[in-house]
C-alpha cells in the first residue's frame, strides 16, 4: 500500500519532541520504499553498529529514541518513523511491516543490524523475526507487544477515558486516561508526550490489536539472541505474563527481565536501568557489536 507523504499533523510535534527531549546530536534522512517514503533520525557515529529504534504506538519515534538515547556513545541508533504511527508524513500501515523494515534497510544499505523495539515497535521487530530473521543481528524488546495483551480493569481505565477524550477533547480526560500508563505522575511527564498522545487519540485510528506475528511458531526459525525487558504493572503487557509468553514463542530468548514498580511509560530510572541491561546484553551477544 503507497502512503500519501503529506505532513502529518505531527510533524511540529516531533520536531519539538527532538528539540526537548533528545539530549545527542541528531540527523534527518528519508528513504524510499514501496510503501512510500520513509522518515528516518539518525545519532552516532555511521560506522559504529547500526541499532534500529522502532517507536512506541501512539507517540513520534525521537519520544521513543530519547529512551535508549544513552547508547549513540557505542552505537549508529536508526529510529525510523513507522507508517500508520505519529511522524513526519501521512504514509499508511504497510500491508507488512516486515517487507517495509527490509525495504528501508536495503535502502541504508545494511545487510543486518540490531532491532530495539518499544512497545508496539516490539510487535514490529517480532514480524520481522519471524519473515526475514536473516536480516536480524541481536533482538532487545521493551515493554514488548506482540505476545499478547490481556483484558484488565486497569487496560479498561485508559480505555474508557480514551473514547470519552476522543469525543469531547476534554483535558482532565487525557491525564485520566494516560495515569494508568505512566509510573511518574502525569505532572512529572514532559508536556510534549502528553501532547502528543492526545493529538493521537483525537486525530488517529484507535487500533484494538498490536502488531506481531499471526503465528507466533513463525518465530521458530529467529536464531538471534533476544533480550525481552517488561514492566511489572504494564496495564498493556504485565509483566510476569509477557515474560512467560516470550518463553514459549520466542526459542531465541535469552533473557526476560522484569523491571519492578514500573508500568508501561517507564521512569527515568527505569529507562536508565533498561538502556544499562540493553548495552550489556549487546557487548555479550551482538556479532556486530565492537
């Protein structure tokens, strides 16, 4: 499916998402691909080990990238905009994600890297683990979709509020919505992931399912070591059941690490204590790794 690239309506988020939130010198590239053209942002060094960021649902990939941003002292980190999600055009959900994720790396020219997915970028890194695992060096998957999301009273408490914000635009609504997501509270979150959030529930679909494989024994043939990072109160993916999961789809998993107190927005310190286990794992088990 060809994508418009028109300008989003998050374009001047996103700009203002890598102005507040990225603390690293960042690049603009964009890529061709069949699905249309694909923004990319790029920090580190080129020739340093690619590691492919793919964003959260709902948020712009440099909201994502300010995560993991600690790791472009080592790293050459590719956060391309997901079609279908928040960024700098208004290119549609690809019919695959993983045909767009090998279009995008051939046209970087990189025969394999590291995929670091977030959230629903997790169910993204897991559909290409099952269709093109050739092009897969090490896999590091946080707060991961794709094994599976359970029906709970908290998954209900941003539902509901969700629709309602959708509907009348009300902002007391939007933080009743985003409280159950965020281990911080709301007033502690940069505006700007607020903001852009809610643009996203005004203005987007409001999908009822995460990407991932369809069958997940298609990850049977994923030889890459993974490492899978959830939170303990994620009202999305829980913890302890994500990490139970992972262990019966995933026969490459290498590590399932849950992160205590945390919900599906991680705190500073969790994400610091994520970037920390990612960097280890990948000096441990990358074959691009220095």
């Amino acid at each position: 499916m060809t994508g418009t690239n028109a300008e989003s309506p998050f374009a001047g988020l996103y700009d203002r998402a890598v102005g507040s939130l990225l603390e690293i010198p960042t690049s603009d590239e964009w890529i061709d691909t069949p699905d249309g053209r694909t923004h990319l942002l790029t920090a580190g060094d080129p020739s340093a080990p690619p590691v492919v960021v793919f964003q959260g649902g709902n948020i712009t990939a440099p909201v994502t990238l300010a995560w993991v941003q600690a790791l472009a002292d080592e790293y050459y980190l590719i956060a391309p905009d997901t079609p279908g999600q928040p960024g700098k055009t208004t290119v549609e959900t690809p019919a695959a994600y993983s045909s767009w994720v090998g279009d995008f790396l051939d046209g970087l020219d990189i025969d394999t890297a590291v995929m670091l997915g977030i959230s629903h970028g997790a169910g993204i890194v897991l559909e290409a683990a099952a269709d093109i695992p050739d092009r897969i060096d090490t896999v590091a998957l946080v707060v991961p979709a794709g094994f599976g999301t359970p029906l709970s009273i908290d998954l209900l408490r941003i539902v509901l509020p969700s629709l309602a914000y959708r509907a009348t635009g009300q902002r007391w609504l939007l933080h009743r919505a985003l409280a159950p997501m965020f281990t911080q509270p709301i007033s502690a979150v940069d505006e700007i992931v607020v903001e852009t959030v809610g643009v996203a529930l005004r203005t987007g679909d409001l999908q009822a399912e995460f990407p991932g494989p369809d069958d997940p024994a298609a990850l049977a043939g994923c030889e890459s070591p993974t490492l899978v990072i959830t939170a303990e109160h994620d009202p999305f993916f829980p913890g302890k059941r994500t990490c139970e999961q992972a262990e019966i789809d995933m026969p490459s998993l290498t590590e399932c690490l849950m992160l205590t107190e945390e919900r599906h927005f991680l705190s500073p310190a969790g994400q610091g204590h994520a970037v920390e286990r990612i960097r280890t794992f990948l000096a441990e088990h990358s074959g691009s790794a220095r």
